[in-house]
C-alpha cells in the first residue's frame, strides 16, 4: 500500500483551490464587464472547516443591479472617441428611457455626479473644464488594454 503524505496533499488541495479561486475572480470581472448579471459559482468546498468559517470561501451572492453609474458608463461607451457633455448623456437617457425608482427622468445633477465617479475611476477624462452655462466636455478614455 502506497503511504500519502498528509501534508504535501493538504498543499496540493490549498494550491488548486488558490487557482480555483482566480478562475472565479476573473470570472467575475469579465461577467460584469459583460453587464449582464452574474450567475453565482457554487463551491464544493465547505465554507466551515472545524468550527472556523473560511471568508475565503464564502459565496456572496451579487445582485446584479445596475446603478446609474453603469448605465452612463454604457452610454459614454457608445460615443466612442467623441467629445460628450452632461446633456448629450442625458438626451440618450431619455431616448432610452432610463428612468429612476419613481419613474421620472434622472436629472442633470445626478449624470453630472455619475461622470464625475467615472473620472474618478479613470474611465473617462475631463476635456474642457467649463463654467456657469458652458458645460464640462468629457470624453472616453483609451481602453485598447480592456479585457472584455
């Protein structure tokens, strides 16, 4: 009978989960790229391993809700490598019909603040920094290293 080294299996077992768990990350990013939901992996290892609950392997079921900063993110994206302001976002909305919670229109206060959280992630860049009635202009930052 062929001994097993307990230890040097407890390593093989951590090393594929370690890269079980990769797989999942970068499953996760290319499936929120997609902007469709996520559909949640299921784990075949338990999340408690005597007594002690591994964080590690919990699943945390995602919502799959979109916010308002997605759908700007999806509508800067269809301008390509034209310059767009608060307005231009705002008319494809209506056009669109994106609505919030209430069913009205999103005002313009609420697009001005999403472009801003995409200038602060670095998706999109501020091109003219306007003032009083003459708009900021934005435009869509060079993503040619986008995995999706």
């Amino acid at each position: 009978m062929a001994t097993i080294d307990i230890e040097e299996l407890r390593k093989e077992i951590d090393a594929e989960e370690k890269s079980l768990n990769e797989k999942k990350a970068v499953l996760r990013y290319l499936e929120s790229k997609s902007g469709k939901p996520p559909n949640p992996i299921k784990s075949s290892a338990p999340a408690i391993s005597g007594g002690v609950i591994q964080i590690d392997q919990l699943i945390v079921p995602e919502t799959g809700r979109r916010t308002l900063v997605d759908d700007v993110d999806d509508i800067t994206k269809r301008f390509g490598s034209q310059e767009f302001t608060v307005v231009h976002v705002d008319v494809v909305m209506q056009q669109q019909g994106i609505k919030d919670k209430s069913g009205e229109f999103f005002p313009r206060s609420r697009i001005s603040t999403a472009l801003s959280k995409l200038e602060d992630d670095g998706l999109i860049v501020r091109t003219f920094k306007g003032a009083g009635n003459v708009p900021h202009r934005f435009k869509r930052k060079d993503d040619d290293h986008d995995l999706a």
